[in-house]
C-alpha cells in the first residue's frame, strides 16, 4: 500500500509484472475510487461543462461518456484530464470525473457536489471482462465502449460505463461504498484478478495513454501532448481557447512521442534524450513493457523529430539507442 493523491492505495497484490500480463491475457480489476466524481444536474448543467470543458458534449448525448479537458484559461495547460459520464434519460445529470487530486480544482471550475466519499469505483479491464463479469451482473457486461447505464446490482443502484485506463475493453463500476466489498468479493469469485497503481501505470504506459503530471499538466497543453481531437475549436467558448488558438498559430514547441529502445533497461521519467550530442527532450514516462519484453517511453520531443528517427536516451549517465514512435506501443 502506498500513499496517492491523499488516499491509501494498493501498488501491487501478486506483482505487477504478473498482474499486467493477466490484464493483457484474461481480466483484472482495480479499485480506481481515488478518482473523483463531482456531480451536476439541472437545466444549466449541459451549458456549464460546454462553456469550461474543452470537448464538445454535443458529439454525444444521454448515455454516453466523453474523455475532455479542464484548462488554465491565461496559458491553456490542461489543469486536469477528465471523463464526464452522461447518465441515461430525460433529466441532465453528468458525474464529472477527475483526477485524485483535482476534485476540487474542477469543482471550482464548474460547481456541483463531490459525491467522491460516498461511492467506490472498480475498474474491470481486459480481453475477457465483460465475459466474467456477465457470469454474475449480465447488466453491466453489455454496457458498450463509452456507453453509461444505470444498472442495480444485488437490490443496490450502481452506473457503469464503458471506459478505463489499459488499452483494454472493459467497465468501470460506480458503487455505494457500503456495497463495494461485496462487489468486489463478487469480482473476484468469477476469477477476476485484482491489480494495483503498478500494472495500471505500465498498462496505460503500453498504450500510449498519458499521465496528469507527467504528459498533461503545468506548461503541458493539450496541443504538446499530440490531444488537439480532445479540443472542440469550433466552440465559440471554453476555458484556454484562445490560448490554445494562439499556439496552434504560432506552433508548439515540443511535442510529446514515443520511444522504444533496446534491452530490458528501461528509460525513466526525467531522462534527456539525444540526437547525437544535441539534447531534444525529455521523458515524462518510462518503463520496461512486460509484453514486448524492453523499455518504452514517452517524452516531449523538438517538433522536427520525426516517427522513425533514431534518438539515445541518456540513463544515469549510460545512452540507450532508442527509435521514435507513434503510440501506442501495444
């Protein structure tokens, strides 16, 4: 266990090698309620998440859930990466859900009640996810790919939708936090694996997902981190737009890639990368991949390099050949 964004969270159970690869193979869950869930109903609900979010809602509808993002208005830095889940039906209700640590910075942004405290949410991820849970909630199982329904579990309402955070198909299941270890228990009898913030972190490593702090936040925009279809420009409003509007002028100044490089030593974040003795970036992540069996990375790159150039990633002083890639990297 291991502090996280001011809660307790598990880092591994049976070992994150072990349990990535059970993710990439079979199905795992992860007990993700660390991240937060701020509530907003009514009439003017639609208008407040269109006018600061940086998506377009209107791409959507009831049921569904976008991937969007928060941004400072003055530089356009993505303050947080977040997904909105639209519930079913005629009443406007979205959970907004942010990271562990900004549920109050994105409560400031757009109002509503953090509901965090009074739920658990399990991430179930994998090939097999929807197979194994259907033995036991056939309701959530056929929940789609970034689809939201209410369901009732065991007399209990929960939401689920159809995201996550592994490159994987699966669920994401809000529950009361009175219910969550029964579910969790449920879980488990139908041979789902539990996992930790290890293998998530090396699973959305593999498909090139980023990372608020690391690829997103202070001085990173949505443009640098290659997120510009996460940016609705054609909105007449939203928090950063002219910001963003200013940049995309001028042109970024980084850019964020992928890295492979050679061998089972693996790149770390803060490493300078290299195009013979001229440094061009730095890795915001890296890690080895337990499925391609050598390291990988992201890192924000000058934006003359190019998919397929050969680069050297400096590691404690020792330099890994590494190639530019496009994520994902699994």
């Amino acid at each position: 266990m291991v502090p996280f964004g001011g809660w307790e969270m598990p880092l591994e159970y049976s070992g994150t090698i072990d349990e990535h690869l059970a993710c990439r193979s079979g199905a795992v869950m992860f007990d993700v309620s660390h991240l937060g869930t701020v509530r907003l109903t009514g009439p003017e609900a639609f208008d407040t998440l269109q006018t600061t979010l940086t998506n377009d809602l209107g791409k959507i509808g009831p049921g569904r859930a976008q991937y969007t993002h928060l941004l400072d208005d003055a530089d356009g830095s993505v303050l947080d990466d977040i997904i909105v889940w639209w519930h079913p039906g005629d009443e406007p209700v979205f959970d907004v859900m942010p990271n562990a640590s900004n549920t109050s910075r994105v409560t400031d942004a757009i109002g509503g009640t953090d509901i965090t405290g009074n739920r658990a949410v399990i991430a179930v991820q994998g090939p097999d996810a929807s197979d194994r849970v259907a033995t036991f909630f056939p309701e959530a199982a056929a929940v789609g790919r970034f689809r939201v329904a209410r369901c009732t579990w065991g007399g209990v309402p929960v939401m689920v939708a159809g995201t996550g955070y592994t490159g994987e198909p699966g669920i994401e299941i809000a529950v009361p936090a009175e219910a969550a270890g029964s579910l969790w228990e449920s879980l488990t009898g139908a041979q789902i694996q539990p996992a930790g913030l290890g293998a998530r972190d090396t699973l959305r490593l593999e498909a090139g997902l980023p990372l608020h702090g690391q690829e997103l936040g202070p001085g990173i925009t949505s443009l640098q981190a290659g997120l510009a279809w996460v940016v609705a420009f054609d909105k007449p409003e939203f928090r950063g737009r002219q910001a963003l509007i200013d940049q995309r002028e001028r042109g970024v100044h980084r850019r964020m890639r992928g890295i492979t490089t050679s061998g089972r030593r693996p790149p770390r974040t803060g490493c300078a990368v290299f195009a013979g003795d001229t440094e061009i970036g730095t890795v915001s992540s890296g890690n080895f991949s337990p499925v391609l069996g050598h390291g990988i990375a992201l890192a924000f790159l000058d934006p003359s390099i190019a998919i397929g150039d050969e680069v050297e990633v400096d590691v404690r002083g020792s330099r890994l050949a590494g190639v530019v890639v496009a994520p994902p990297f699994v």
